[in-house]
C-alpha cells in the first residue's frame, strides 16, 4: 500500500463514517429519551433508499401504504384511550397519523413529482411519520418495561420490518440518481460530488442537532427527559411527545441517510440492517450516552471497514463487529454496575 492507496481509503472511510456517525447519533438520541435500543433503524434507511428509487420509476412507494395503514390503527387505538378517559395529545396524533400521510399520498397520487428536489422532499415526507408511528403500536404501551424486553420488541419489529421490505420492494437493489454529478482530482485523488454531498450533509446535520438540543426549548426537554424522566414529567415536559419527538428525528435522518448512500450503492431491502449494526457499534463506543464519542466511534469503524476491505476484504465484516469486544470489555471494567430498578 502506497500513500495514494490510503488516502483514498481514507476518503472511503471517511464517507461511510459519516452515514455510520448520522445513524449512532440517532441510536444515542433514541435510547437516551425511550430506553429502546432502535434496531430497525436500519430499515428506515432502506425505506428512505427504496421509495426514492420508486418514484423516480413513476410508481408510488408501497410505503406511502404502510404509513396510511399504521396512521388508521394509532387512530383507532387514541380514540380507544380517550373512551376510556385518558388523556389524547390529540394534536400530535393528527400530525403523524393524518395530516402528513394524507399530504404525502396526495402529492404522489394528484402530482407525481419528477424533479430531484421535489422527489426528495416527499421521501422525506413519506417516511419520517413512521419512525412515531411504529414507536405509538410497539413501544409506548411497554414505556416502563425493562431495557431487555424492548430488545426483543426492537428484534421482532426488524423481523416484520425487513419482511415487509421483502414485500414491497422485492429482492432486486435499486440506486438512485446522484445529488452531484462533480468529478475532480485532488492531488491524485479521485473526488465525486456525491461524496462531498454526504460529507457536507451529515456535517450539517451534526450541526443542527446540535444547536437543536443546546440552543431550543424542544431540544433542552428532550435532554431533560433523557437525563431524568420521572423528573422531567414532574416539571410539565409531556414525556410521551418526546419519544414521538426522538422516534421522528430518526426516522428523518434514517431516509436522508438512504437518499445518500443509494447513488453510491446499491440498496436491497435488508442493506438496512448491516449499516444500522455499524451504527450501533459505534453508538456503543459512546456508551449509548455520548454524542461526540459515538461520531468518534461512527469513524473509526468507517475507515476500519475501508482499510479492512484492502488488506483483508472476506473478513472486513468480522473485524468490524470485533471491534466491539474490547470496547465492552473496557467499559465493563470501568462502570459500577446499577440495577436497573434503582
């Protein structure tokens, strides 16, 4: 290997890093608000990748479908809740449940965009609901059980997830057109627009979430919520909307993660759950608590895959999902161990 060898493994590394840190952020975010470690994560990004690829084929995503479906049950299941006297945030319901299914498959079915723009913001559009929707059927009915048994409703809920992507999409991959058709060389490095495009929109994504959780009142109630929950109710903050909130924010990025990496791969529907793996590796090197640990993490696992996939490209797999056991071993070293009740 020669240093022009390296740095374009680096550049690699770097680009996959980025999707990797874009997903560990939300694995951080979700499970510091909800205490589910989001394994279907993976699946978004794949949806997001997918139903990009269907409306640029003129056909409409059968993800608008699920949308509409899961939307129909929630409401089914809140007016339920208010017959029986409790308490329906029913402004939040409207939002996820109604009004953006109701525009999305308006805008596919009246107007069929076929701008890259336009097709974009209604992925965007299209999936983000989801990530409240399935967090209202599968976890908010088991908001006080333990860590464990949200593991296993996060396992079951990839199961049906990536069935469902089965289904939908069937086994043949689809890629996208690119964002940026840019070719330049930088020193003897080859450079693709696309890749600037994934650099640069993680990069700004990182920033907004982090102005968003320093700087807005939404964002300091859903670090309060993370930090103390019984806490954070006690004060007024509606605990329930913030992992609407959380579960949102994930499914966004999940779509604009898919939309980035569909022009540079192609995307089948379980491609979804090796990237969210990666992910998760690097949101454990956070300690599923640390923001800027788990974007360290989301890095060092980009460039261990790419340089893995020089020297050793049949065991690059293995030796990133290895990089798991010293961290865990090294953490088990230096935490006290808490019951989960305390």
């Amino acid at each position: 290997m020669d240093f022009q060898i390296a740095l374009m493994l680096g550049q690699d590394g770097i680009v996959n890093g980025a999707i990797y840190a874009l997903l560990a952020l939300t694995l951080v975010l979700v499970f510091s608000v909800t205490r589910v470690i989001f394994i279907p994560q993976g699946e978004l990004v794949a949806f997001g990748a997918l139903s990009m690829a269907a409306l640029q084929l003129g056909k409409t995503p059968p993800t608008l479908w699920l949308g509409v479906g899961l939307g129909l049950f929630v409401l089914a299941v809140e007016a339920w809740r208010a017959s029986r006297g409790r308490q329906v945030e029913w402004g939040s319901t409207l939002l996820w449940a109604v009004v953006m299914p109701a525009v999305a498959a308006a805008w596919v079915l009246l107007a069929r965009p076929t701008g890259l723009a336009a097709q974009t913001v209604l992925t965007l559009l299209i999936v983000t609901p989801l990530g409240p929707l399935l967090y209202r059927v599968a976890y908010r009915p088991l908001a006080h059980a333990t860590v464990l048994m949200l593991l296993i409703v996060s396992v079951a809920l990839h199961g049906v997830l990536v069935g469902l992507g089965l289904l939908f999409f069937g086994a043949e991959g689809s890629r996208t057109p690119a964002f940026s058709d840019l070719r330049m060389d930088l020193g003897g490095i080859p450079l693709t627009g696309q890749s600037l495009v994934v650099v640069g929109v993680a990069a700004l994504l990182m920033l907004a979430m982090f102005l968003f959780f320093e700087r807005s009142i939404v964002g300091k109630a859903l670090r309060a919520t993370a930090i103390n929950r019984t806490g954070a109710r006690l004060m007024g903050i509606p605990t329930e909307l913030a992992g609407d909130l959380s579960f949102a924010l994930a499914a966004l990025i999940g779509a604009i993660s898919g939309l980035l990496i569909a022009p540079i791969t192609t995307v089948y529907y379980d491609t979804g759950f090796l990237i969210g793996l990666k992910g998760f590796v690097a949101a454990i090197i956070g300690a599923l608590a640390s923001y800027p640990l788990a974007v360290v993490g989301a890095l060092l696992v980009g460039l261990l895959e790419s340089f893995s996939s020089f020297w050793a490209s049949a065991f690059k797999e293995v030796i990133v999902f290895t990089l798991i056991i010293p961290v865990l071993w090294w953490r088990s070293l230096r935490t006290r161990h808490v019951e989960e009740d305390e």
